[in-house]
C-alpha cells in the first residue's frame, strides 16, 4: 500500500491540503489509520458544515493515532479526482461532506471495497446492482451491496422545528423569514421543521423563505446576497431570520444583526463561530451534531462496528445527533417558561411519533 511521503503530499495536494501528523517513509507500510477528507464546493473555514465535519475527522485521527489530511473542493468538477487522490494513495478511511458529492463517493466505495466510506448528508439510493438510483427508486439495499459506505444524515427537520418555536415566541411582529442556500433535501428540511414549528405556536405567523440560487456555488457562498435577501425580509417585517445558507447565511445574518432583528443559526452553534457582526444577534442555532458524528464514525471504521448504508442521527440517537444551541447570555430571558414548555413537548412529541416536523408546508 502506497503512503504519502512529505514531498509527494506537498507536489500532489499543494495548497489545498492540510496535513496533521507525521507521514509515512515512502516504500514503507503504515499501520495507523490514514483518514482523508474531502469538502463541499467553498473554503474550509466556513464557520460551518465544511469545518465542523473536517474537525471530526481532525478528532478521530487523534483519538486513533491516525494521520488526517483533508482536501478543499474548489469546483464540483474535481470531486472524483479529489476522492482518487485519497484512493490512489491507500487511505483507510475517506470522509465526503454534503448531498452533492454523494454520487460521486458512491462510485468510488463501490469501486474500493477495501477503503472505508463515510459520507455527510448523504442519503445513500441505490438499486439492484449497487448502482446510484437518480429515479430514487431505492430497490437495492445499500447496506448488503456496498458495505463500506454509511451515508450520515440528520433529521434536520426536529431541530428546524425547534427553532420555529422559538421565532414564532421572540418575534414581535407575527413575520419571520428563513434564507435557505440551494434546496437540497437538508436545507428543505430545516425549512420545513421551522415553519411548522413556528406555527404549532403561532398559526397565523407569516413566514418569508427564499431559495438563494439553485446553485450550490452561489446558494452558499455569497454574503452579500444573503444580506440582500434578509434585507428584502426585513423591510416585509420580518424581526427574526433563520439562516440555512453556510456563507451566504452569514450576511442574512449580518443583516439582521445591523437591523436590530434576532438571528438564528445553522449547523453549529453560530454565536460561537462567527464574527461579531454575524453572532451578537444569534439567539440560537438549530444544529447537527457534525463534529461529534463524524468523529463517532470514523472511529467506527477502524473498531468493528461500522455501519454501512443509510444511518440517521437525530433525537434518539445517543448521544442525541441534533439539538439547538443554549441561547446566548444576553438572549438567557427570552427563553421562558412557556417556550421551554413547548420546546419539551415538541421534543416529546417528535420522538413517540406523534409530531411530524417535517410535514409537508406548501
């Protein structure tokens, strides 16, 4: 098995690669695990999905003895050469990040048996033989055909729901608007969570979403767009904006922040993680637990109890694979008595079944 050696890591992956630990002397076979990332489309820094997935992996190399390297997608185009570079060099485990590059690590799991496959929001469908289903008929079982790929993914909708409950409680003006990037199934999840949250409280609550671009490029990565579609909401009245747009997401909440709205964030616990301009108006974040799962699933690579196909993390798992973040200090008095009330009867609700977060809004 071919490792990296420091030059051949630097001539092949240059400056879109980070490198921790040591590498292998060439010629030579490394026992520990090797763990590859490969990102979305955009910067690793992101504040968000990119950078909270990757600091899992970051965790689980450190907890295996593991080498981790990670490789940033500039252009959709790159992501078969992205998770080749990874293959050609023998990696153990090979982490993808988002829905977008799923077929891609799809083909490269199936084509790698020996290669372990891990792969963000993405809902594996495949059909008979193994191959990607693009009519979503699903017929094949993922699990069987290819059993060294497990596809994450997070019932987004439960904590959307939650954070409608709290827009519909905190807003004032009965108008809250949501900024969603493109509209994969994860970010219409959290659409659709948010609005029928917000309307368990408030049926006559009046929700304001766009779609940023129907390009993923665009949809996530463009802060002044997304300060111009919070802006747009805000002048309809919107006094809360909830933001399911990585870096575009990043200037809706700018905008809120400079309007004097409240914001919630996405993915992580965005008071944490953004600029001032961008958090100080944060209340809460509905969050995937990316760090903690990815961590949890590499890990399980390398144990023995890896889980191949399609593994939901969400409020039943253990620990609990989504949530929302503890509201920020100087928000700690929004949160009252009645909210908390039906925030833990939603929860209650959302795992007996008896409440669907994700039904359909439109």
């Amino acid at each position: 098995m071919r490792r990296f050696t420091p030059a051949s890591l630097a001539l092949t992956l240059a400056a879109t690669t980070a490198l921790a630990g040591a590498a292998a002397v060439a010629g030579q076979d490394d026992p520990r695990p090797w763990i590859g990332v490969v990102t979305d489309v955009g910067q690793l820094e992101d504040k968000s999905f990119n950078q909270f997935s990757n600091a899992g992996a970051v965790d689980a190399a450190e907890a295996l003895g593991g080498t981790h390297s990670v490789i940033v997608t500039k252009d959709v185009q790159d992501y078969d050469a992205n998770i080749g570079t990874y293959v050609d060099e023998g990696f153990d485990s090979i982490t993808t990040i988002g829905f977008l590059i799923g077929t891609n690590t799809l083909e490269a799991a199936k084509a790698n048996p020996d290669i372990f496959f891990s792969g963000v929001d993405q809902g594996i469908c495949v059909d008979e033989e193994g191959n990607n289903d693009p009519n979503f008929g699903c017929a094949g079982d993922a699990a069987t055909l290819i059993p060294n790929y497990q596809g994450i993914v997070f019932r987004e909708a439960q904590p959307g729901y939650m954070v409608g409950i709290v827009a519909a409680h905190i807003s004032e003006s009965g108008v809250i608007g949501a900024v969603g990037g493109t509209n994969v199934p994860a970010v219409v999840a959290f659409r659709d969570g948010y609005i029928n949250g917000a309307k368990s409280v408030n049926p006559d609550i009046e929700v304001l979403y766009q779609e940023a671009s129907p390009d993923p490029a665009i949809g996530f990565y463009n802060v002044e767009l997304g300060k111009e579609i919070a802006s747009q909401m805000l002048d309809l009245d919107a006094d809360v904006i909830f933001q399911i747009a990585g870096g575009t997401g990043v200037g809706a909440l700018t905008a809120a922040c400079d309007a004097g709205a409240y914001g919630i964030g996405v993915d992580v616990d965005q008071s944490k993680s953004l600029p001032p301009e961008a958090a100080n108006c944060v209340v809460t974040s509905a969050e995937k637990k990316l760090q903690d799962t990815v961590n949890t699933v590499i890990q399980s690579s390398q144990d023995g109890s890896f889980q191949a196909g399609v593994v939901v993390y969400d409020l039943s798992s253990d620990p609990p694979g989504v949530g929302i973040s503890p509201f920020q200090e100087q928000y700690a008095d929004l949160l009252t008595d009645e909210m908390q009330a039906d925030l833990d009867a939603a929860v209650a609700g959302m795992l007996d079944g008896s409440i669907d977060p994700a039904a359909a809004t439109e």
